[in-house]
C-alpha cells in the first residue's frame, strides 16, 4: 500500500483507499456526519453482514477493529461493534474525526463488495448565546457576540444576519428577541430578551411608592378596604341584635310589672269590696245622657223640711256628709243593640166639636 505525500491543513486529511490511490478531503468541504464532542456515534455499515464474513474497520488507514467469522473479535473491542457491524464511537474526541472505511472479507480471503468510506466531522459543543441590548429612544439594539447565528423574532426566525438588530422600541414593545448559535453538529438558542425598560407606556399611577411597588400597596388597600367593610357589617348586626335583646327584655319586665299590679288590685278590692254608689257611679259610663231618676215632690218636701229643723253645726265641726241616694233599680236590658231614645212629645190633636142642637 502506498502512502500520500500531499500536503493537509489542519481542516483536511489524506488518506489512501483500497487500490492504493491517495485521496486529499477538506473537512470544511466535505462531511457524511457530524457529531459533537463528548457524545457517542454508530458510524453506519452499508452491506449486510454474514456470519461467514470477516469484517474490518479502519480509521484513517489505521485498522481499529477485526472480527473473524463466527464473531470472534481479534481486534478492538466487542462492545464496539453491533449486530449488524456498525461501529460505535464513545465519548467523541478531537482525533476521532477522520475517514471510516468498512472492509468485507469471504471465508477465502477474498474482499466482497466495494463499501463506501465515510467522512465523520467532530465538532465542539455550542455555548449557549448571550444576547445584549443597548437603548437609544427612540431606537433599541440588540447584539449577538458569537460568529454564526441567526435572530429570531418571538421564536420566527429573521432575515438579517447582521451581529447587531436594531428596531424602533415602541414597535416592539412586547416583542422578544433570541440568538440562534449553530454548527453543522449542534445548535443554542439565547433566553428570551425584550427592549423593557427602553420604552414604558406612561401610566397614571408612579412605579413605586414608598419603595413598594404601586400594585402592592393598590392591593393591600384594598385588602384592608374589604376588612373594614366585613368588621362594620358585623358591629352592625351585633348592634342592632342587642337593640332587639334589649327591647325584648324591656317589654317583658313591663308585662310582669303590669301583671304584678293587677294582681295585687285584684287583691284590695277582695278585701274591701266597694259601696254601692261607688259601683254604680262607675257603672254608668261617661257622657251617660239617660233619663234621672224620678223624685215625687213629697219626697223632696220632706227632705227640704229635715234641712231646716237640722241644727247649725258649729264651725269648728266636721261637715256631714250629706246622705246617699237610694240604689237604683236596674234598669232592663234591652234586646236591641242600640238604645233607644225617649219619645218625642207630640202636640194634642183638638176634638171635634160636636154642633148644639
């Protein structure tokens, strides 16, 4: 086998195929893979493997695994390869990059099929970006420090390839803007970042107050608002519930004072029934407009003659009570409802006169 003398860069590699021919691959121009520091890759096999076949694997001219028919690995290690041949590649290095060639052999030695090679592109993990931003109202700027990216607009990715956006703040005043970093093994997106505090819509309240964010204070007011209502409600309920215990307790001293006093009246008058002109005083009712008494006129004459044969009593003495009348005979009850009036006097009516003969 012959070996290259062309001159590589630190991005290309020569290696030398199976006839023998030198061949000179840019790692820039060129990759069948990428794959990312650090990480694990199954570089591919593009034949069927038999049981009767004896499998190489080389990297860079350089045979890194061997296995005979029958699975025997001569070479490497078995966990490196799979059932179907494919190479596994752990934790990826910076020289793991390179050219991967597969090699099939019959149980004669004869090499069966040309097998493609495979081109594997090792690179490092992207960072994940940092997106900063500057204000000048009316305009904010938003940069990108790392080399290839892309902006995206509220996760839509923009056109512009510039390191630096610019846009009118109040434009996008809700809008978020992310850096995209990317390599052809990997890719990161920034956190979102927005143009607050460039431009602030003006409010009528103030931000803070007393060092205290407006909206707090607005809320605990109105916490406190809500309480003074409820504990006023309540001394309102409380009140007025004591009002009505009070008025209750009020009425039933009354009423026991009151049956206390026309118990003991019922009593007085058991034990000193009245005098009949005292009973039938009260039972004629006010304004009572009923007929008197008749007196005949020798009654009247005999008590006037017992008032002047009296002798005067001296003025130191006593007046005497003058003497009662005579209990009235209940008048009947009338079985109407309403009493009736005395009948008016009604004129005499004249005779005839009866002609002399």
């Amino acid at each position: 086998m012959g070996c290259c003398w062309l001159a590589v860069t630190p991005h290309s590699s020569a290696v030398t195929d199976e006839a023998g021919i030198c061949h000179y691959v840019d790692s820039q121009d060129r990759c069948d893979y990428n794959a990312t520091k650090g990480k694990d890759f199954t570089v591919p096999l593009s034949s069927k493997l038999e049981t009767s076949h004896q499998l190489q694997w080389k990297h860079n001219d350089n045979i890194i695994l061997n296995q005979r028919q029958g699975g025997t690995v001569v070479v490497g290690k078995k966990e490196d390869i799979s059932t179907d041949g494919s190479l596994i590649l752990k934790n990826l290095k910076e020289s793991d990059k390179g050219i991967y060639t597969p090699q099939l052999f019959k149980e004669d030695g004869i090499q069966t099929g040309n097998l493609k090679s495979i081109h594997l592109c090792i690179f490092d993990h992207v960072p994940k970006p940092e997106v900063t931003k500057d204000c000048s109202l009316p305009s904010v700027t938003f940069t990108c420090k790392d080399l290839n990216f892309a902006w995206l607009q509220n996760g839509n990715e923009l056109k512009e390839k510039a390191k630096n956006l610019k846009r009118n703040a109040k434009e996008v005043e809700k809008d978020s803007f992310q850096c995209k970093v990317s390599n052809p093994a990997s890719s990161e997106t920034s956190g979102p970042v927005t143009q607050e505090p460039c431009y602030q819509e003006k409010s009528i309240f103030p931000e803070t107050l007393f060092g205290i964010n407006i909206w707090i204070v607005i809320g605990a007011g109105g916490g406190l608002v809500v309480v003074l209502i409820i504990v006023v409600i309540v001394c309102c309920v409380r009140t007025k519930r004591k009002k009505r215990m009070q008025l209750k307790d009020e009425g039933e001293l009354r009423l026991a004072w009151t049956n206390d006093q026309q118990h003991q009246h019922h009593q007085h008058q058991h034990n000193h029934p009245p005098d009949p002109h005292h009973h039938r005083c009260q039972q004629q009712p006010a304004g009572h407009t009923g007929p008197r008494q008749h007196r005949s006129k020798q009654h009247r004459e005999q008590q006037q003659q017992q008032q002047h044969l009296r002798p005067l009593d001296p003025p130191s003495a006593h007046p005497q009570p003058s003497p009662r009348r005579p209990a009235q005979a209940p008048r009947p009850v009338d079985k109407t409802d309403d009493e009736q009036p005395p009948p008016l006097p009604q004129p005499r009516k004249k005779a005839a006169k009866i002609p002399r003969v």
